[in-house]
C-alpha cells in the first residue's frame, strides 16, 4: 500500500520539469494541464510528489478524453478543476487512478452518460473492493488505499474513493459537504456529480431513483435553520472547505454551494424526531421497525432503523404534529418494546434509544379492549397497533369473543326457527344431536340429501331419509332441505353464502368448533359434496361422497382437505362407479406429485350397486380424527363455475374471480 509517493530529494519542487515534460508529451493541452494542477497544489506537495506520480497522474486523466463518450461534453475548466486533480481534501496521496479505472471500467460498460455511469459506480463499486461505511475506521480523511486495506471508510472516506473512482473515468466529481448538522449532532460528506450540471449523491448509498435522491436529501433542502453547505475546489476560490477532524485546517478551497440546495422556511406545524436503536448504550446499532404512537393507539408515523454500516446520521425519521405524540414502539422478532417521548418545546431532536432499556409493551390489550366496550355500530377503525407474539394470542381470544357475540346476535332468529334465508330462497334444516359435547366445542356434521329433478314431496322424502343415515359418536348433524328441486340441488350460487350462514350461527350460538365442521352426502347429495368440497374446501374439517356424480366439478382445490370416495361397484348409472375410481386416481396423481397434499381414499365396494347396504358409514370415524387447518403454510385455489373472492388467508379484489 502506498500512502505518500516522496521526490527525489526532500524540499525539491518538480512543477517546472512536470511542467516542460507535459507539454513535451502533450503539446499545449499537456502542458495547460499540468500549469493548472500546479498552481493550486499544496506547497507540501510539490515538495514531496514524485514526477512520476504526477505524471501518471496526467496521462491517465488526459487519457478519459479519448476513451469515454461522456467527457466530451465536458467543459475545459471542470475537466481540469474536478477530473484532472489527484486528490479532494487532505487525505494522504496514492496513486489510485489505474487501479479504480481498471476496477471501473467493467462497471461503466454500456454507460452513455457521466449520471449513468456515476450510478454505476456508486451501485457496484463498493462490494467490489469490500469496503463499507464504519465509525471504527482509522481515520475520517481515508485515501482510497487506506479504505480499500482496511475495508471501513467514514462518510468522507467513501466520498474520496466515490470521487476518484469517477474521476478514473472521466466523470467530473467532488466533494460536497457540512460541517455540523443543525438538526443532529456531526458532520456529513457526500459527492457531487457534473453532468449538464451539478448533481448529489451518497457515497455507497446508491439509490434506484437516480441522482438527487437520499437520505440526507431532506435534511439538505428542508433545513430548520440556515446551514452552508460547501464543495471541495482544486482551485482557489477565497472559501475553504471546513474539515470536521481538523478545524484549524483553512487549506483546502470551497465554493459555498447552499443556494443549490432549496432551503425553505421551517414548517412549524409539524414536530421532527430522529431515531437511532442501539442493541445498548455504547453498543452497536440495529434495523429495526419503529412506530410514533399518539395516547390513544393511532400510529402516527412509522420508519425503520439503521445498522452500523449505514452512516452515523442516517437515521428514522419521523414526523408529527405538536403534541399528538406520546410513545415510541420497537419490534425486534416477536418483541415490542416502548419509550415515552415528550417533545415539549421542541420541534426537531435525535434520539438514542437502548434496546435493553425499553419497557416490554403491553398497551394493545386494553386499548383493544377500550374499544371492543363499544358499540359496534360507534366503534370507528381499530387501533392501528402492531403487536408481540403475546398481545396477539390475547387479542385473538378478545376478538373471536367479540366476533361470536357480534355473529350471535343476527343469527339467533334463523338458528331458532331452523331455517337460512338468502333473497328468495330458503333453507329449512332438520338435526339430531349425539355424544357430550367436547370441551372444544362440538362438531358439526352437514349431510346432504339426494334426489333433485323431481316433485318437492319426492325430494322432502330424501331429506327426511337423510337425517337417518349417519350417527357420529359426538355431534351435531343437520339435512339441511335444497332450497329447490332442480337436478343440480347443491350446485347453484346460492348454496356457498347459505351454508356459511349455517356454519357461522352454529358456532356463535351452538357451541361448535369451527375446524370440526363436516359435509358428507347420498346421491344427488354426493353429486354436491364433489361442487362444494372443493369450493369450500376451506371451511371444511373433512368431506366425504356417497354414490354421486362430479359432473364439472374439478379435485385442485381440494390439497389441504381430506376427501372420502364411496360408490358400489355396480353403481352404473351415470358411470358414477367408472367416475369415482378416476376421480380417485386424479387425486393419486395430485398427492404423488404434491407430498403433504391431497390426502384422500376411495373405495369401491365389488357387487354393491347405488345403495351400499350402510357400509359407508365406517367413514365417521376416519372424518372426526379430522381437524381443519384454517391456516395451512400451501394453498392450491383453481375456481370453477360458482366463484368465491377469499380462500383460507386469500383474497383477491371483489368481484375479480
């Protein structure tokens, strides 16, 4: 690693043989070069930098002239004040100009302008040298090869490398800067970029949005207070740029640039906080998601902390309106943690926040329960609070109360006179009860009469039949009666909202569980358990076919259901038999190619036609060991037909499917 290229001789000054052997090589273009980089050099420069270093130097920036389109726009006096120089501020001379080039150059390829390639660079450059922001850097001032050896850089120390890598390229650039924030403790540094005009830009803070935006853009052009910003000049301007680790230092030429950056008069209807989260005091810093919480449990501003390899005053910022502000709340994993914050007096601040010193929050469960007390129809939007892994199995006990009251309360006249009304239609039910009820509530067992096409009377007699068929050892099973008598009884739109009003007053005023829910069926009934199984395979614990028919009912939805097929096998009617054991192999397919889906069984009884003598029923036990998963990690959802907008943690736009 070289620091500092030393002369031939110590005190010896190399400007005029630098000079003579430029315009030798050059001609008049080499040796206005070299004049103009001599004149504004630190005397401590001329007197220690090699001719061979100032040289290089020269040749490789004259060189960006031929090899790269974008300096050919460039102005004579920018090229020579900010692609020309060898070095920024005060930082310790190196030879950096081969090595970045060469580092460059395969970043720039297909670049037509000095703002694309600048973003090129600011994009890649930094993971491909392995260097990133630090405070645990040797020096704030870095050189690239200091940065590059030791893999940290401070906020000027990645600016230099930014600036020089450009530079390798032919990309006028400099450094930019402030020398105390007025709204937050330090200094900051950033680059400007000359393209048709000067633009800004974070060092290894590439944004996707081009240049001009970061994340100090609003504490630049959004000020409380009047700031100067400045930018680093090679050649003397009257200003200089004022150095944050070496105050005394007045050596290095600025051009006060504030006026680029829009300043406008300071908002006072809206209250400034900066948060910084560190693991403890002293510690390092954590990305985190923080939340500013008013007294009542609205958010009123959310953001996310930064690491250790962001910069120092790259922080959350939040914003609010006085005094509406009354609490901090940070998540790491399942965890929130809180802070009181009072801002009284004060409209912009920085705040350190120690993760081990935050008090565990535990504010959601009372707010919630605040607003639970009321009315539903005077509740307004819930508080909008993000919660811990604790609040959240308490609030989920809270809101499956309130949900089942809510739900009770209109479903109770339907539950009571036995009958689902939806427009027209209607949905009488007939219901038997068996076993005590579990301490988990009952479940609940939908069996589906056959029939259909047929006189009501003749249908009625299926239903009244139905009710008689299965006998679980616990349960409550209900026939409901079709709300008509066409052939496809539990085909039609209307059955899927019937049965859900079914299934949601049963377990709001009967006590059943909602992942013990059932649907079996004969027939025509069966016919329907091959539409509805898959359609409402989210609500159901387990489904089971009687000797119906599929019709264009289709198995994909049915992977997280498991799935009963019984027909005799002389069941020829309607090739229900031949249709049952394809169905059966359909689903053999899906589960081979799908492990942990699709779990089903079919059977064909040999020498039993339509009516299976009873032998069905052995399928009770197998559908109760059932419980359904209302939140299962895959879900397969192909629609047919009847249409639904939710499915199982799905939803799409209404009206979409």
């Amino acid at each position: 690693m070289i620091l500092c290229v030393l002369g031939t001789a110590e005190g010896s000054d190399v400007s005029a043989s630098f000079i003579a052997d430029a315009a030798k090589k050059y001609g008049e273009e080499g040796r206005h070069a070299a004049e103009f980089l001599m004149a504004y050099a630190p005397g401590v420069d001329k007197a220690t930098l090699s001719e061979t270093f100032l040289n290089d130097n020269l040749a490789l920036a004259l060189d960006t002239r031929a090899r790269f389109p974008w300096v050919k726009t460039v102005p004579e006096d920018i090229f020579l004040n900010d692609v020309l120089p060898y070095a920024s501020l005060d930082e310790e001379r190196d030879p950096w100009r081969r090595k970045l080039r060469d580092a460059v150059i395969p970043l720039v390829k297909g670049c037509r302008t000095g703002s694309e390639a600048a973003q090129a660079i600011n994009r890649s450059i930094f993971k491909k040298l392995n260097v990133h922001y630090s405070t645990d850097r040797q020096s704030a001032n870095e050189s690239p090869a200091l940065s590059i050896a030791s893999g940290k850089a401070s906020c000027t120390g990645l600016s230099i490398l930014l600036v020089d890598a450009c530079r390798s390229v032919g990309i006028p650039a400099r450094i930019a800067g402030l020398s105390q924030w007025t709204n937050k403790p330090g200094n900051h540094t950033w680059v400007e970029i000359w393209d048709n005009g000067w633009h800004f830009t974070g060092a290894a803070e590439y944004s996707s949005e081009g240049l001009d935006h970061s994340w100090f853009a609003d504490d630049i052009t959004h000020a409380r207070k009047v700031q100067t910003i400045y930018a680093a000049s090679w050649k003397a301007t009257g200003s200089y740029f004022p150095l944050a680790w070496n105050p005394i230092n007045t050596s290095i030429p600025a051009i006060i640039v504030t006026d680029h950056y829009k300043q406008p008069v300071e908002d006072a209807t809206k209250v400034l906080l900066h948060v910084r989260l560190f693991e403890r005091p002293g510690g390092k810093r954590l990305e985190a998601p923080v939340e500013w919480i008013s007294a009542s449990g609205r958010v009123l501003a959310s953001a996310t902390t930064k690491t250790d390899t962001a910069d120092l005053n790259n922080m959350a910022e939040l914003s609010t309106t006085p005094g509406s502000g009354s609490f901090l709340r940070v998540r790491r994993g399942p965890e929130w943690r809180e802070w009181p914050v009072d801002l009284s007096g004060h409209n912009d601040e920085v705040l350190d926040l120690s993760w081990q010193d935050g008090i565990p929050s535990q504010r959601a469960v009372p707010l919630i329960k605040e607003w639970l007390a009321q009315p539903v129809a005077k509740r307004g939007p819930a508080p909008n609070l993000s919660l811990s892994a604790d609040e959240t199995a308490k609030l989920l006990e809270l809101l499956w109360t309130d949900r089942k009251t809510t739900v009770a309360a209109y479903e109770q006249d339907e539950m009571a006179r036995k009958e689902i009304r939806w427009g027209s239609k209607k949905m009488p039910w007939l219901e038997r009860t068996f076993g005590d009820a579990p301490v988990t509530g009952r479940s609940l067992w939908i069996s589906l009469h056959g029939g259909g096409n047929a006189l009501p009377e003749e249908n009625d007699e299926q239903w009244n039949n139905q009710i008689k068929l299965y006998e679980p050892p616990e349960g409550i099973v209900v026939a409901p009666r079709a709300p008509t008598n066409t052939w496809n009884l539990w085909h039609e739109s209307h059955i899927d909202p019937m049965f859900d009003r079914l299934i949601a007053g049963m377990v709001s005023t009967r006590g059943v569980n909602p992942n013990k829910v059932y649907v079996l069926g004969y027939s025509a009934g069966g016919d329907g358990v091959y539409q509805i199984g898959p359609r409402m395979a989210d609500r159901w614990a387990a489904a089971a076919m009687m000797a119906g028919h599929p019709n264009d009912a289709r198995p994909e939805s049915l992977r997280n259901l498991p799935f009963f097929i019984f027909v005799g096998g002389d069941d020829k009617g309607y090739n229900r038999n031949m249709v049952a054991a394809n169905w059966g192999l359909r689903l053999d397919l899906l589960a081979a190619s799908d492990p942990g889906g699709y779990p089903h069984k079919t059977t064909i009884y040999s020498g039993l036609g339509h009516w299976m003598e009873g032998r069905d029923r052995e399928v009770l036990p197998w559908m109760a060991a059932c419980t359904r998963n209302p939140w299962p990690k895959e879900v397969v959802w192909v629609q047919n037909e009847v249409t639904h907008d939710r499915f199982y943690w799905l939803e799409i736009p209404s009206g979409s499917a």
